[in-house]
DNA sequence: CTCTCCAGTCGAAGCGCTTCGACTGTCTGG
DNA sequence: CCAGACAGTCGAAGCGCTTCGACTGGAGAG
C-alpha cells in the first residue's frame, strides 16, 4: 500500500503539503501541485479510508437502509436503490447497505460507530420506530416516505394524496361515474404505511369534489387474490367504468381478467395505474399511468442529505408532484 | 462519542484491556471482563469504525458491485443483493453498495483505498474486464457467475447447463419432441453472459442425447417482442408442444399469447421456465420451472468471502444443483 | 524604506483503536 | 522448595491521515 508519506517523499514536498493538495483546503502553488498530482499517479495512491475517516471525522459514506418486506414492488426499490448509490458517488460517497432485518438498532451501530455520515430511509412507516431514534441521536438523515409527524425530519416523497386526485380528475374527466380501486396488500394498510393512506385520501376527496363513486379494495396481487378482488367489485358495483389500480402485481391479472370476461380497454372500461413507467408500458395493454419516479426520489434524497451534511439546508418536505401519462388504457365512459 | 479510553476509565482499567474483552484475542478474567460490560452498556459505548479499520486494516466491510443493465431481472439481483447484505451481518461485515457505473475503476478505489475487505462482482460476463483487475490487486472476492477463465478466482453460480439439460429431459420424458427456447434478450448473448450461454449448452445436448428437436430464439420479453418471437417460432416449427423460457419478461406474454391463439397449457403445449420461484407460483397458469436459488446464491457467494479472509479455504468453484418443480404448465405431449 | 499581509509550505499533534512486549502474580511438577 | 508456565493486565508504539499554528519570502501599502 502506499501511503501519504510515500508520495510526499517521492514528490519532495512534506505530507501536509500532499494532503491539502488532496483536499484543497490550502492554496497551493501550481507546480508543486503538479509535482505532487504527477507523484501520485505514478505511484498509484489512494488515501486509505480509514485513516481519512479517522482524521476527519468523516466518513463518505452514506447508509442506506431499504426494508425487506415482501409485500413492496421490488423493481421500485431497487430502482431508489441504484439511484442512490449513482447520484451518492457524484457527491463523493459511498453507499452501505443495511437491510431492515436488523431493525432500529441499524440506526444505532450506525450512528455510534461514525460508519456513515448521514442515513437515507426507506419505506418508512406513519409512525416508524426508528424515528424517535434518529432523532435523538441527531443523525443527518432522509426520510423516503412520509411519516406522520416531520418535525425535524427531512422527506422526500412522491405527492401521493395529488396522485390519486389525478387519477380520479382524469377518469372524471372522461365521464365515469363509477370507479373501484385496487389497492396494495391489506397488509400494507395495516403496516399504515403513508403512501398508500395517502393516495387513498386523494382519490376519495377528488371522488367527492368530482361527485364520482368510489370503491376501495385491498388487493394481495398475483391472479387468485386479483380474480376475487375483482369478481367482488363488479359484484358490488356492476356499473363500474373505470379502475385504479396501485399495485404492480395486480396490474397484469386485471387485464387478463377483463380480457376474458369480454371488457374491452379502454372501450368498456378505462383502467389507470399507478406503478413505474416500465410496467406500464410493458403491460399487454399500454396503460394510462401516472409514474413512480424512483430514480428521482433517490437522487432528491441523496441532495438534501448531502447538503445537510454540508451545513447547507435544513428540514425539509419535498412532495414532487405527480404527472399522468395517457396511454391506450383510458378512453371517454361508455354511453349507457 | 464515547470513546475507549473514556470506558477503561470508567470501568477501572486500561485501553487495551478493554480492547481485548472486545476482541477476545487475549484471556481475560470474568470479573474483569463484566466491570468492562457493564461500563461499554452504560455509557452507550461503540466503537469508531474508521479507528478500528485504520489500526486493524480491517474495515468489517464486503463491497457487493451491482450491475446497472437494463436486460437482467431486477427482482433477483435484489434478493441476491438483500441475501448477500443479511449474510453479511451475521459475520459481523456490511456491505458496500457499488454500482456498475463506475466499472473497473471501483475495483481499484475500493482495493486501493481499503474500504473493503473483499468484494462480490454480480452479473460476471464471460471475458469481465474488472477479472484482471481483481487478480492484479489480489483482492479478496467471489464472483456471482461463471467467466471463461476461473484460474485463481472463487465463483458461485447455479449449474446453468444441467439446468438447461433438466428443462429438455423433463419435456423429453413428457414425450415431447419438437421444443423451443424463448432465451433472454440478445443483448445477453452478445454481452456472452456465461448463464445464457451455458443454459443453451445444457438444453443442446440434452436435446442431442434424447433426440429432441430444439428450436432456440432470444427474445426482448415484453408483449410486443414475445408475439413477434413466438410467431416466428411457430411458422418455422409448428409441431412444436414445448417451450423453455428463460426470460421473466417473456413468461406471461407467452402463456397469454398461447391462450389467445386456443391453445390450451398443458393440454396443448407444455411451458417449463427458469426463473424465480415466485414468478413460477404468481403466474397465470402456475409454472413447471427451474428455480433461480437467489438467496442461497447470495449467502455462498458471502460464506466462501468470509472463508477467504479468516484465511480458510481458497479458490473453488461453486455450482448450485438445479432442482425442477412440476406444477401445471407441463404435461404429456398431446397425441397426433 | 519599513510594516503588514498573504500565498505557500512545513512540522507536529492528534484522531481512537489494535497489538506487541513486558510485567506480576499464581499454580504446577519435579 | 524452586523453576517454569501461564493467565491476566498494562504501557506504548504505531496505523495513515487531517489540521492547526508557525514560518518564510515577496508584494503592496503607507
């Protein structure tokens, strides 16, 4: 390993003199820094990491903590996932990958050991147990989700409450009076996970201010739980027009569905998701959709944390306001 | 922040006696080592990452480089990603999150800089431009996948050959003759990932050896790509009454586009795929597949890295035995 | 022409931990 | 009863880096 000490030999100057090369924090003459850049590359250094973090105080490291559950759509999180990681690398960090297994006491070891600088949270619940935590330990951290209560916190999230509004605004719009909603697992609602209340509370205010009908149910996905979800909806309310759908797993198994029973989309029945844009272009119907910006969440996070860590700006919510894409999927109601 | 010394003081004794009862790396009597205990428990103590590294050259940390492609399954990169990060865990390591992006050149930052102790490459293609790299710096790692030159390297993967042999002698048994393989995208083949290319080794000489006619195509997946593909297929061979699918993206496409065109699975055609056992289970018609053991890849390719750098065990090649579930989309080839 | 200031450099003091060698007593075997 | 072994503890020397204060020489101000 070559150290500091080495280049600053090879180079002629002392190890100070390298280092604020390194980090510019002293002006230095041009071509000592030529000398001490040229010393570097021909040696090949690298500053080792743990003498930096031991010095500075800092670690470049960022901690990522992403849930295990297995009732999220994977593909979203892994999507926050990498953007993170990218975007962090562009600011000079790293990403460390804690999973949920470990629980609150992640934020703990984390936060005690100086491994990270700052911590980015995902799926984070209404009323999540690490909070309090994070707040006491005065970690800098984002929170991705929404909680029930921000005070000192920083959020990033999708506007969730305006996603549904759009979506039921659009399906108005067409002139469906009659709209059911496929919703996330019921266990999602039972975590009191933010997102899906939210969108909820969207949809049924706009359902209200738009005088349209609205049917919520909780749908598990995959093609069982969906096929009776469905059956139950049309069951309930046979003059149902249009669907929201907000869970990737159920997307498919209700085109299928409808397909079978002879509903045409978007002829006999407009359906509008809420899922990535891959998903929704990739479905067997070209979906009318309003889009899951993961990569922007992430790259959001990792810039308000990093200016936090900068000292630069405080607490924060960001809500990035939701944008519906019409595709093949939504058409004007039937005339009766 | 709580340090060492501030609970040796606390606790009565020296520094290092406190590093010991950490380490355990020197006997320590019982009293002793509870005074210890008990001041690390109320002082909230933990140790600083960075110092420990930076004395011990050790950082308790695995780097895992993730790939960035656009073509490979996300939800199995992820369960491999989670698997490797709670695995990790359990030997007392954390897992860096690298993202392909960078390249090669992570390899050397993380080597050069030592932030890791090791590192797992995923998506390994053929003739990687990050191997020489990696023998070059001897750095400990483990490939997830199987390059063309495995001399000096310790790689884990499924056994992809005896998993395309296991696909054609399952629908050789079913007394199926004419097969087709709907393959991943052709941007895999030319990238000459190992899998691909091993699974279709597998799946030829198994064909050779029971006589079968096989018929393989890469295929995008989605739905527009699928029919094309699968159109093809049946114009060119139109006895054929099996197919192998190895592309998730191409499975429901696939047994929608059978459906369509009246042809019952598996009264008419038989489907047996390589995938995830969750998509086998979740798909329209529940999948006769091989299964994509993720985790289990997740947790080796961790277990040889831990081995390696408390200096057991050395360089091997791993291959996971394949393991083909029946369940509904396979049956007797339908007599002429 | 002196005084001040600043760019540019250096030396040294840590950062918090691990680890080696050395020391002290206690126990065992001969 | 003593030599040797060994469990248990301590002090001190780093690990490789950052950063503070101090020093130097030359430029600009008065």
């Amino acid at each position: 390993m070559v150290t500091l000490a080495e280049v600053a030999q090879h180079a002629g100057v002392s190890a100070s003199t390298v280092s604020y090369v390194l980090s510019g924090k002293r002006s230095i003459s041009a071509t000592t820094r030529q000398r001490v850049e040229r010393s570097i590359r021909e040696l090949g250094y690298h500053p080792n990491a743990g003498a930096r973090a031991l010095a500075s105080n800092r670690s470049n490291i960022i901690a990522l903590m992403v849930p295990l559950r297995t009732d999220m759509y994977v593909p979203v999180m892994m999507e926050i996932a990498i953007a993170v990681a990218t975007t962090a690398r562009t600011h000079g960090y790293d990403v460390l990958l804690l999973t949920g297994e470990e629980g609150p006491d992640a934020v703990r070891r984390v936060a005690g050991s100086g491994l990270a600088d700052g911590m980015i949270l995902m799926d984070v619940e209404l009323d999540d147990e690490r909070l309090p935590l994070l707040r006491e330990s005065a970690q800098p951290a984002v929170l991705i989700g929404l909680p029930a209560d921000t005070t000192g916190l920083t959020c990033v999230d999708l506007d969730f409450k305006a996603t549904g509004a759009l979506c039921v605004k659009h399906l108005a719009g067409l002139g469906h009076r009659d709209v059911a909603v496929i919703g996330e697992a019921p266990a999602v609602y039972e975590r009191h996970t933010g997102f899906a209340e939210r969108t909820l509370d969207g949809l049924r205010s706009a359902a209200r201010e738009t005088g349209l009908r609205l049917l919520h149910r909780p749908c598990e996905g995959g093609y069982d739980a969906t096929a009776v979800t469905v059956a139950r909806i049309l069951d309930e309310r046979p003059d149902t027009t249009g669907f929201v759908v907000q869970n990737e797993a159920a997307v498919e198994p209700l085109l299928a569905l409808l397909r079978q029973q002879g509903r045409a989309v978007p002829e006999d029945v407009s359906v509008v998701a809420v899922c990535p844009e891959q998903v929704a272009v990739q479905a067997s119907v070209r979906l009318t959709s309003v889009s899951l910006p993961a990569q922007e969440m992430g790259r959001h996070a990792v810039e308000q944390l990093v200016a936090k860590l900068d000292g630069r700006g405080g607490d924060e919510v960001v809500l990035l306001p939701p944008a519906l894409t019409v595709r093949a999927s939504s058409g004007p109601a039937p005339v009766r």
